[in-house]
C-alpha cells in the first residue's frame, strides 16, 4: 500500500483506518473518483488541509507560450496545462463557532474506504473540536458512470455528548489557491486564476457558476442543487460572488439529532456554447440528478459496476495484496476512460495534473489493450478522438514535409505540445501505436462500421507516414532513421527495432483495410500503386540484428555501443535522466524502459522462441526502469521466456506502483499505463493472452499459453471477444476455459486449437515452462521483491 500501516488489504477496497497527513497527498490520488468525463481528487470534503485541491473536465485546459532560446523550425509554440476547474466538492463545517479541521482540536478516528463494486467513497470521523464538543462525522461521494456531468455527496454531522450549533458550508469554488508550481513559471501562470468570471448565481438552495478560459477559449459551467435534513430549527441562506457560489445551513443539535445534506453537482464545457446554453446545460443535468436521488444514483452506479466487473474481473488466489492491487488498477483505469465519449483519455486520468494532464501513446499502447477487453466501447470513444484530431495531424506532417498525418507526442486538444524534439516528434512510433490500438479494437469487436469510418482513416494517414518518413536503400532495404523508439535514453537513431516493427504492421493493415474497402479506398485515393508501395515497404523493412550476439538491436548498431557503468552508478543517481546529460544517455548502452522487450510483446511473431529469450536476457542487464512502463512489459516476456519467479516480481512492481508510491510521485496524479500493465502483467504473462496472427499480420485468433508462479495458487480472468465472454481458469496443473456468453469460440492453448461453448468448457493441462538460467539486472535494479528473497538467502 502506500507504504504506511494505515492502509489494510481487503480484496474489494482500499481503506485507510487513519488520517496521516504525511501521506495526504498521495491519498488524494489513490481516493480520486472519475469517469472519464468528470474528476474530483479524494480531497478531504472540508477542503483543508490538502495536498493537492483537484476538480477536472476532461479536455478543460489553458495555453501557455513556449519560447525557446534557439527557435528552430517546426517547434511547437504554445503548451496545453490541463486546469482546476470549478470544485463543487466543498462542503466546510463550524461546530459552534469553530472550523472542523483536522489540524486543530482532536481527531478520535478517520476512516476512508474506496469500494470498488459500488463506486463510492466513504468516509467516518470522530472530532473533538478545540471547545471541547465532539461530533461524528460520515460522507460519501461518487462520481457518476450513468450520469456523466454529475457527481454528488451526502454529508451527515451528530454530536455525540452534548447539544451543537452547526453550520454547513456548501460550496462552488473557482480559481481555488493552488500549491506552489515548481519548475516552468510559464505553467504556474496558466493555472494560477485560469478562469475569467461570466455569471455567479445563488438561489434557495442551488448554485451555477460559469467561467471562461483566456487563452484556449473553453466556457465552463457548474450547478449544484441540495437536499437538507434536520431538525426543525433547520435553515439555509444562498449567497455568491464572481468566485464562489455557497449554500449555508445551519442548525441546533442534539446527540441522536443529525443534520443531513444531500448534494447534487453537475458540469459542463464547450469551446462553442453560449453563456445562456451553458447554464441551461448544467441546471438541466442537476435537475435530472435530483430528480433521480442519492439512492438512484448509487443503485445506477452498482449496476454499471456490476456488469463491469462481470467481463473484467480478475482473480487471483495466493497474493492477498496482488488481489487488491489489481481491482484497484481495473477500477481506476475503467474510471479514466468510461464516459471519456471521444475525448483523450490521460496518462494521469482525471487524478491530477502531473504531465500537465497530457494523453502519451501509453494510452494505446498499455490502457487501450485492457480496454479492448474489458469496456470495448471506452475505445472506440478513444479512438474516435484520435480520428478527430487528424486534420492538425496532417497539418503537422505537411510543416514536417512528410506526407500522411504525424500524430502528436503530447497533448490534450491534438496539437503537439513537446517542446523536446528528440522525447517528442522524433517518436514517431505513437503512429503505430495508434493503428494497432485500432486493429486489435476492431479485431476483438467486429465493429465494421467503425473499421469503415474512423479506423479507416487512421490506418490510411498512419501508413502514408511511414512511407513517406522511411527511405529503400540501394540493396532495396526500407529504412526509418532519425527516430526515437520506446526508450527514452536512445534518441535520433536509425532503425529502431520497435518502430519498425510496428510500421510494418501498420503499414500492411492499412493496404488489408483498402482491400476491404475499396469505396474508402477510392474516397481517400488509395490506388494499387500505393498500397503495392506500403506492401513493399514492410517486406523489405530493415530489422537490425547482430549475429554474433544472437540478438536483435535495439536500433541499428546500438550494440556497439559502450555499456553504461553500472558499477559506478550509486542508487541515489536514479533515475538516471535526473542526474545525468541526455548527451551522455544517448551514447551508451542503457535502457530507461523496455524496448525491444516491449516489440517482442506487440509484434510476437517477428521472433523465435529462443530469439526472444536471448534478447530478453540481454536487454534485462541494461535495463534500469526508470519508467513506469517498463515492470509489466518485462513481466509479460519473463513469464513467456520461463522466468516466472521474475515475471511475479514485476507484477508486484507494476500493480503497486501507485499503492507504494514507488516513483514518489504519485502525489501529482496515478499512473494509469502502469495500473494497465497490472492486467497486462497477469493476463498477457501468466495468461499468455496473445493474437495470433492471419493474412498480412491480422490477428485472428486469440491464443493462451498460461503458466503460473509458486507464489500462486490460481488466477481467473475473463475476455470479452466478439460478442462473447469467454473465462480462463489458471491453476498450477490445468486450466479451464469456459464460455460464459455467445456463440461457441475456438482459441489456441499453447498453440492447439479448442473450441469451446457455453454448455461445454474445456480442460487443458499447463506444461511446465522451458528451464533457462535467470537473467541478471544492472547492479542495483534487481526488482525489490528478488532483491528481498536473495538478501533472504543469502542470510
């Protein structure tokens, strides 16, 4: 958990049985609730003390410039900085007279839970306060999967040993003061006061504020409306300011007698709606959730979760924390993209603002695979906003000189924002990740009307880059230089292994689609010769290998390069990029996050068994996972290469990456690709999960090769796939696969084919996997859990 004995291991929740403002922060992150649409952090409901204070719309953001010392043509000019919107979670309380904060009278217990099945946020406190009155305390608060501009909370105060003057305080805040921002002032500009005041109202007991933006030009709206419960003596006032709109409630209690608010808030944005449409908006959507009521809203919201979990869920027997870890990771990232309906989906979600609330290609590449089989129409909504930001994207390739579209490093609104040209436009790879996030979509779903529209055009732009950025040499060998792949310590290279492999199945699916679909073909001018062309390209695509290691290179040459000193390296010196030059970094042999390992898990059939096994040996020694998205990767391909002991090691890394705080940043918003790599980690490594792949590299088959470590007795998952729901049972000698809905399916098992139904699973025995000597990690960056066993041992 986040390293604190406060947080317990319970296999549907996370509870914290304390308040420790040390970790108040982090706890902010981990109790986030979202659906995509809609972000509130786990703030306490009084709004102090906090570490961070967040409530965020999906795609709200501010420009800032970019100015650089050099200008060089084609760097982008202005940054995107994702923003507080307006925080409609505040609810203050005065017990006669004195402010209920925890930092003052006497805290006698807090306890906050997170439950996972119905969404809801709980939270019991017992305060004394500094007059000596002690009170109890309860909330709860969701986010709403059914209604998405709509949260709401019901807040409840008891005295317990004697009668109480209360007052509620109610609140819609904007432009709340915000902690310090370190670094770029540029940023601590656009978030500091991002919204520009154009109505505040207050009446009875609701609350609307609506605000724009300066720069990016986006209006936002927020109403709240109330229900309160007391005693007769019970009464409320509105008042508002530019700023704040607020409800207060006050009462006289007594012990038995308490005071009850039910609070309904909605949002809404637009860069296009008017003033009076906004707030017609959100009045509109609070009413409806008033109408349906705190009870409705939970029971819509356990009825989501329920079918959620019922294709999603994973079990796993034998790791009580693993358990937890993974519905924790399942939750949150199902939380990041539910309602998200063609918006990008983060690498923060809707946690927090670290990487200024940016999507990466991790979203495709990690989020979008569990996605794909478990709420498949959270990407197709991904994807669709992809598809919408292809006309800046073919802009960008036109300034670039390149022809097709170059979709962007970072973003929120589809324009680039990287200021880094070697981190950012050189990694050209996010084309490729993007086409196979949308293969592997449509693969798994059937959906020909999205292949028709949207996939279409993405695969189409995406090859057409790699035509034009890629060269034949002389020999008749296609050739992509001066790109960056996964890695991050490798920069400017020919010939990244990854890139390439991932262009070549890029650039063959999109000449299948025009096949297909000779109309779009002919729509988008898509003749033989060019799809002859892209066939051409991924036949003769170069795969740099060095033959006397017997291994695949992470890019042409890098091989020759001198190894980074990890002897020397002090474990206070990572991560590396932090206390050492890029200069030095690109030169030398050393891995921030997989690479190679990663292409061996995207394009599987490019290696042989004992290719990948050799390659994985190789690259685990120069591998430091500076990066969050590198455990499950290395997990994936230690369980398929026989390491399982290993591949356990990095579940544990990748599941508990937010709930250990291990990259001690999990303050500034949760790492969504790597709560994925949890799922990835356990059902692509110990599941085996793979496509097998058709005609010109199109999966076709889904194919399982399952294994498991000691440390487990049993793991069950369960795959949704064309319209079916489809069960994996794993355990130590055998697994069973079992049809729990649609039409009979058959998959591979360790490459033999079953068919199975649902009046007929099928029982298969698990062979025992290949036996090879373990690899070796740089001195250092063994993962902990080894680490642990071989300091164990050695004792």
């Amino acid at each position: 958990m986040i390293t604190h004995p406060s947080y317990t291991v319970e296999p549907w929740s996370l509870r914290e049985t304390e308040l420790n403002l040390d970790v108040l922060a982090q706890s902010e992150s981990v109790f986030a609730l979202s659906n995509g649409h809609v972000g509130w952090r786990g703030n306490l409901d009084e709004g102090e003390p906090h570490g961070l204070p967040g409530a965020y719309l999906n795609g709200v953001h501010e420009r800032h410039p970019l100015p650089y010392a050099e200008a060089g043509y084609g760097y982008p000019e202005s940054g995107q900085t994702a923003i507080n919107v307006t925080d409609g979670k505040v609810i203050r309380l005065l017990v006669d007279d004195h402010p209920y904060d925890l930092r003052y009278g006497r805290l006698l217990s807090h306890e906050r839970v997170l439950d996972f099945r119905t969404g809801v946020l709980s939270r019991t406190a017992r305060w004394t306060s500094p007059g000596g009155r002690t009170v109890r305390i309860t909330s709860r608060r969701l986010v709403s999967f059914t209604q998405r501009a709509v949260a709401a909370v019901v807040y409840e105060v008891e005295p317990e040993d004697g009668p109480a003057s209360v007052a509620l305080q109610s609140e819609l805040i904007a432009n709340e003061q915000l902690p310090h921002v370190e670094g770029d002032p540029r940023v601590a500009a656009a978030t500091e006061s991002p919204l520009t005041a154009e109505e505040h109202y207050a009446e009875e007991t609701r609350l609307r504020l609506v605000h724009h933006t300066d720069r990016s030009g986006l209006r936002v709206g927020a109403a709240a409306d109330h229900l309160v419960e007391g005693p007769d003596n019970t009464r409320w006032s509105a008042q508002c300011e530019p700023d704040v709109s607020r409800l207060t409630v006050t009462a006289d209690l007594t012990p038995g007698q308490p005071l009850r608010l039910v609070k309904f808030v909605a949002y809404g944005w637009s860069g296009e709606r008017s003033l009076p449409s906004m707030h017609d908006q959100v009045d509109g959507a609070v009413a409806v959730a008033v109408s349906t009521g705190w009870d409705g809203l939970v029971a819509e919201q356990r009825a989501y979760l329920d079918e959620f979990w019922a294709g999603a869920d994973v079990e796993v027997e034998g790791d009580a924390q693993i358990q937890q870890a993974v519905r924790f990771a399942l939750f949150h990232v199902l939380q990041a993209a539910a309602r998200g309906e063609n918006r990008a989906i983060p690498a923060k979600g809707l946690t927090g603002t670290g990487y200024d609330g940016h999507s990466f290609w991790d979203t495709e590449a990690y989020v979008m695979p569990v996605l794909t089989f478990t709420a498949p129409e959270a990407v197709a909504s991904a994807l669709r906003w992809r598809h919408s930001t292809l006309p800046a994207a073919r802009e960008r390739a036109r300034q670039l000189g390149l022809d097709g579209a170059v979709l962007p490093w970072r973003t929120i609104d589809g324009a680039e924002c990287s200021a880094y040209w070697p981190a950012g436009t050189a990694a050209f790879h996010i084309n490729a990740d993007i086409a196979l996030a949308t293969v592997r979509y449509i693969a798994a779903t059937g959906d020909e009307e999205f292949e028709r529209g949207a996939g279409f055009d993405i695969l189409v732009d995406t090859a057409r880059l790699w035509r034009s950025v890629g060269h034949h040499d002389p020999e008749g060998v296609f050739h992509i230089d001066g790109v960056t792949g996964p890695d991050e310590y490798s920069a400017i290279a020919r010939d990244n292994l990854y890139t390439n492999l991932m262009a070549r199945q890029n650039l063959l699916a999109a000449a299948d689609v025009a096949i297909r679909h000779p109309d779009r073909a002919d729509e988008l001018g898509v003749d033989d010769e060019e799809a002859a062309a892209w066939r051409d390209a991924a036949a003769r695509m170069a795969i740099p290998y060095n033959d006397a290691l017997g291994v695949h290179e992470q890019s042409a040459g890098y091989t020759h390069f001198q190894r980074w000193d990890f002897e020397g390296t002090p474990p206070e010196n990572y991560p590396l990029l932090l206390n050492y030059p890029y200069f030095d970094l690109y030169r030398k042999q050393v891995v921030k996050q997989a690479d190679v390992v990663l292409a061996m898990m995207e394009c599987p059939y490019a290696f042989t068994e004992e290719e990948k096994a050799r390659n994985f040996a190789y690259y685990e020694a120069l591998t430091v996972r500076d990066s969050s998205l590198s455990a499950c990767c290395q997990a994936v391909l230690a369980a398929e290469t026989g390491h399982l002991r290993l591949a356990y090691a990095y579940l544990a890394e990748a599941a508990l990456m937010d709930l250990d705080d291990l990259e001690h940043n999990t303050r500034d918003g949760l790492h969504i690709a790597s709560l994925a790599g949890t799922w990835i980690a356990v059902v692509g490594g110990f599941g085996g999960l793979r496509w097998h792949l058709g005609k010109d590299e199109r999966p076709d088959v889904l194919g399982f090769a399952p294994r498991l470590p000691e440390a487990l007795s049993r793991v069950v998952f369960t795959v949704q796939v064309r319209g079916r729901r489809l069960k994996v049972d794993i355990g130590p000698k055998q697994v069973r696969y079992r049809l729990v809905e649609g039409d009979p399916v058959t998959v591979l098992h360790h490459g033999e084919p079953v068919t199975v139904a649902t009046d007929a699973p099928q029982d298969r025995p698990v062979p025992p996997p290949p036996v090879r000597p373990e690899p070796q990690q740089p001195r250092g960056r063994r993962p902990e859990g080894l680490a642990e066993q071989d300091e164990t041992a050695e004792q």
